[in-house]
C-alpha cells in the first residue's frame, strides 16, 4: 500500500511534532487543526508558538481546518478526546487505511483502550499504536527519539515503521498492540506517583522503588489483558516508565509533584497545570483492574490521592505496611 502521504488530526504539541517527524521523514504531510488562526501561523509563519515556541517547523507541513485523504492517518487528540475527534471525520477517509494511535490513555465510562475506541468508530481502519519514551519538544527540535509502533500485520508494521522514520525519529515495529497501549496509559498513572513521591521530598530511594514495583504492577495488568509481558522490557515499558516517572517535562510527573506537595487536583488545574492524562485514566485503570481481579495497590493508592480521601503520607504508610511477600 503507498505510504506518502501522512494527515495529522490534532495541532497539539504532540501532533504538531508528529507532523514535523512526519515530514522529517520525507512524507507530505497535513495537520489538520480546529482553530483557523493556528493554521495561519503554521502557513504562514511555520510556527505554532502556543505549544512548540519558536520552534521551525517544516515547510512541507500544510496546516488545515478539514481533514483530507491520506494514504497515513495519525491521531493526535488528547485520549478523552479520541471518540469525539474520530466521529467528525468522514469513515470513508480511514476504511482501508493505517490509522496510528498516539494517545496513552483509557477511556472515561466505556473502560476502552484507543484501538477499541477506533474499532467502535472506524472498524474499516487498520490500527497501530505509537508509544515510547519521547517529548514532543524534542521530536519537533530533531532530538534523537525511539518509539514503538506496534500492528497486527508484521509486513504492514515494519513498513509504516519505515516510512515514519526519519534522522532523528526511529520507531520500532513490534506486534503486541495491547502491551504497548496499556503500558502507555498505565505509566501515567505511575508518573503522578513518583511526581507525588518527590513533591512530598520521600527521597529517590522511594521513587526507585515505585517504579521497580509499578513495572511489577503492570506487567500483570499487561498479562491479564492478553498482552505480553515481554514487551515492558522495551521503549514502550520499561523505556517510556521511566522517562515519565524521572522528568520534570513529564506533566504528569509535574501534576504528581504538586499533588506531593499538599494541593487539590482543582487547585493545581486552576493553576493553569497542563493536561495530564493519568488524571483521567486513574480511576478508569482501578476499574479495569477490578474488573479482571488484578491486584493493583499503587493504582489505588493514586486513586485515593487524586479523590482527595487521602494525603501522600498516609498512601506511602499504607503501601508500607502491607504484608511482606515474595517479589514478583
């Protein structure tokens, strides 16, 4: 299937840098983005100042308000966002075609990974999964970034991998598309903790073993969803965990920093906090776990800080104290 030309829906950092690897890569690229004054600027001044700054973008990337054929679909829309985003677009543009996922998270009331919520709104399109540890800063500025993009088809993966990958953006294809979106949207989750772990000033010892014990955690979530736990040892597990649980860059580490040093979720968000996905994805992970009877006492317990029912202090006391087992 021809692969050269990529579509780009959301003009967020996240997609604007997408478009520039896109672009970077050799591909014609479009970013479709909903407010008309951002497509301006990205024509004519091939910035997009709101969420990149003075980064250049590429030439080559044309910026529009109304989705057109695309040989690539990219969806780059925040994860509560993905159903709303596909809906407006015409099916007819996704039957037949690679639509790459690049949210990490789950959704709000359905429980649905992004390829599930794809399959509800598309189920012509063919679904990869983007994942990895990676900024959108540093995509944009042509910082050297690996990824992970996981299909179903072996030939279909290694050749969009292909056509994604450029000097300094190199994804690498795998098969495991339920790994990799669950270790996306779950190392959010454990990003808040860490964050909250270093705002309360518990230590980096404390931080190391949240991560140690959160990779433990959703390798059996992984597991119990019928992916491979095999692919936590790669960009999209281990990689992306401890990028996000480790950088002040991570919002969601940020988010968790805040939350560590005693305020409300509200209070951080009316303090003009960026977006953090594992806020959203929090309760619905506990959720999930619930549903397939998975132990996941580091979920919870971000849970309970997020809802307000406890502070940092007591969660970490609690996790303390609970019985001592065998490692796993």
């Amino acid at each position: 299937m021809p692969l050269e030309t990529v579509s780009v829906i959301g003009g967020g950092a996240w997609g604007t840098a997408l478009a520039q690897a896109a672009a970077m890569a050799g591909r014609r690229v479009s970013l479709v983005a909903r407010d008309p004054d951002l497509v301006e600027e990205i024509n004519s001044g091939h910035t997009n100042s709101r969420f990149l700054g003075a980064q250049v973008l590429h030439a080559g990337i044309v910026a529009t308000t109304i989705a057109t054929p695309a040989d690539i679909v990219i969806l780059a829309v925040p994860a509560q966002s993905s159903r709303a985003a596909l809906a407006v677009l015409d099916p007819a543009l996704l039957a037949g075609k690679p639509v790459v996922l690049s949210a990490k998270g789950l959704e709000t009331g359905t429980l649905e990974r992004q390829s599930e919520i794809l399959l509800d709104m598309a189920p012509d399109a063919i679904p990869f999964v983007l994942s990895g540890p990676s900024f959108a800063v540093d995509v944009a500025a042509g910082r050297p970034t690996a990824v992970t993009l996981a299909g179903d088809d072996a030939n279909q993966t290694s050749a969009l991998a292909a056509a994604l990958a450029g000097p300094s953006f190199r994804p690498y294809a795998a098969d495991d598309r339920i790994g990799v979106e669950i270790a996306g949207a779950l190392k959010n989750v454990y990003a808040l903790a860490a964050g909250a772990i270093e705002g309360a000033g518990l230590g980096a010892s404390a931080r190391s073993a949240l991560i140690a014990r959160a990779f433990a955690e959703m390798a059996r979530m992984v597991s119990a969803m019928g992916g491979s736990a095999a692919t936590l040892t790669g960009l999209a597990g281990l990689g992306d965990l401890t990028l996000t649980c480790t950088s002040v860059q991570s919002r969601n580490y940020q988010f968790g920093m805040a939350l560590g040093r005693g305020q409300s979720v509200e209070a951080i968000i009316a303090g003009g906090a960026g977006l953090a996905e594992g806020v959203a994805t929090t309760p619905v992970a506990e959720a999930l776990a619930k549903s397939l009877d998975v132990e996941v006492p580091l979920i919870q317990a971000v849970h309970a800080v997020l809802s307000g029912r406890a502070d940092i202090a007591t969660v970490v006391a609690g996790l303390m104290s609970r019985p001592l087992k065998r490692e796993d």
